[in-house]
C-alpha cells in the first residue's frame, strides 16, 4: 500500500514554515555580518555562506541587502522593545523601579552583543531614504515607550500633555545620545551608574509635568526675561 504524500510538508514541516525559517536565518546572518563586517563590506554571497543557504533562497525573501538591513533594524527594534515592556508589565516592583529594569535591560544588550549595537547605531546611518525612514520610526517608537513610563511612573500626568509635548522625543534622543557615547567608549562608564542619572532625568521631568501652575510660572520668568 503506497504512502499518501502531502504536498508542501517536508518532514512534517509545512513549506511556509520552512520559508519563515530560513527568513529567520538569514537574518541571524544578516545582524552577524552586519555587526562585524559591516554594512558596506558585506555581498549577499557572504550572507549565503554564514546562513548555509544559498543565494536562490536569499532572493525567496528579500530583494537586496537593503531588505535585509531593514528587516534585521525592525528584528532588533522589536526584541528590544517587547523585552522593555514585557519587564514593565510583568514585574510586581514599584512603577520607577520597572522602568529602571526595563532600561538597564536595553542598554545591557548592546553590551552583550556589540553586533546589535553596531546595526542599530552606525549601519543603519545614510544608507536610504528607506532605511532612515525605519530609524525614524524607532525613534518614534522609543519615544512612545518613553511615554508610556512617565504615564506610569506620574498617573496625574494627562496623557494629551505628554502627546503634545517634545519631552517624549527629547528623552527618546537622550537615550540614544547615551547609548552612542557608552558604545563608542567601550562601555566604560558603569550601567549602574548611566540607569540611575537617567532615572534622575524621568524624575526630574515628571515632576516638572505633573506640577500644578508650572506652565504659568515658566512663562512668567520667559516674559519676564523678554521685558528687561
């Protein structure tokens, strides 16, 4: 009695699944040759070889090294936020405390992979229109999960103050102004020490936000600075 063969299915793995897996591949290839040869240095016959694949199953998922970076720029975007919010929401620490965890958690994996400190930071930069617009969109990302601690951290903030203001996005651009000088130094100052001033920094500013009559009293010292 002959075996009925089902189409698609290779031992017991179905061919979409197959593709996702070596979708996955070779963008593991992409964040290894990306985070140590670089973006420029890097052919498509190199991210062959260090996936195992070749190039026909190269072009099954992306049409250029381009794709490529984009899509190992939105992996690592994706990992770390989903690692920051998932400390956030499943950890039973005081809401300050959360976001200090969470932090330290996303500076502590560039230390742990330079790669993904390497793509995010320096080769992602001036490669496309395309590929600025994805950091500009990490950025906005980021900015949002800033929010979203200060909402936590200040429940008497209203939301629409933080959805106006430039606070989220000038803290966004802090962190990613520290993470470029703790990369480019080696790492050398102290995580501890970079996750507490920047826990100072969201106290600072919370309170600031939250405080009642302080939008009038600053624009009473900015008209009062005009008038001398």
């Amino acid at each position: 009695m002959k075996k009925r063969i089902t189409r698609g299915r290779y031992g017991g793995i179905d061919a979409s699944q197959r593709k996702e897996e070596r979708r996955k591949k070779l963008i593991g290839a992409g964040l290894e040759a990306f985070g140590t040869k670089g973006y420029v240095k890097t052919t498509i016959r190199t991210i062959c070889a260090i996936s195992g694949l070749t190039q026909r199953y190269f072009y099954e998922s992306f049409t250029n090294k381009e794709d490529l970076l984009c899509a190992v720029y939105q992996a690592l975007k994706e990992e770390e936020m989903n690692d920051a919010m998932e400390v956030f929401s499943n950890s039973k620490a005081e809401p300050l405390q959360a976001a200090s965890l969470a932090m330290e958690k996303f500076f502590r994996c560039f230390q742990q992979d330079p790669r993904k400190a390497q793509v995010q930071f320096f080769e992602v930069l001036g490669v496309s229109p395309r590929i600025d617009q994805e950091y500009q969109d990490g950025m906005r990302a980021l900015a949002d999960m800033v929010k979203i601690f200060l909402c936590r951290i200040y429940p008497s903030i209203p939301e629409e103050t933080l959805n106006r203001s430039i606070i989220p996005t000038a803290l966004a651009g802090s962190i990613i102004f520290i993470s470029h000088e703790w990369i480019l130094n080696g790492f050398m100052t102290p995580l501890e020490d970079i996750i507490t001033q920047l826990m100072d920094l969201f106290v600072s500013i919370g309170i600031t936000l939250q405080a009642p009559g302080k939008k009038g009293d600053l624009q009473d010292k900015r008209e009062g600075r005009s008038s001398e």
